[in-house]
C-alpha cells in the first residue's frame, strides 16, 4: 500500500508538470519513472500471489482454478 501511494503522488505530480507546462521530456522522463515504479508493484504482488495464493491452492488442491485465475490476469497485463 506504501509503493501505492508512493506512486500515486508522483502520477500527481506528474499531472501538475503537465498543466503547469513544463518541458514535455521532463514530463515523459517522470512518466517513465511512473511505468516503473508500477512495474516494481507489479513485481511485488506477483512474487506475493506466488508464495501465498499460489502456494495454499496446491495445499488445498485448488491449484486448477488458481492457475487459471493467474494465467487470465497475465494475459491481461502483458499484452
């Protein structure tokens, strides 16, 4: 939730540099940094989903459905 947050006052800022017309390559160099911090949080709650949802399913013998929820949410974030 910090990394959220983090992120979501620089797309603020972000915002601000744009309206107050700043240079457009400052703007893209912060939006570049944006992509990567959701990047980094998107590693984050994979690396997570992993270790703890991936792992119980196998436990609980859910791994069907799990695998299949992961393979969708996959599929919608790399394109």
């Amino acid at each position: 939730m910090t990394r959220l947050a983090k992120i979501e006052g620089h797309v603020r800022a972000v915002k601000d540099m744009a309206a107050n017309g700043r240079d457009c390559s400052e703007v893209l160099l912060q939006i570049a940094a944006v992509r990567k911090a959701l990047d980094g949080a998107a590693k984050l709650l994979f690396k997570d989903h992993l270790e703890s949802c991936v792992v119980d399913a196998v436990h609980h013998g859910d791994e069907e459905k799990v695998l299949s929820d992961l393979q969708k949410a996959l599929d919608n974030f790399i394109r």
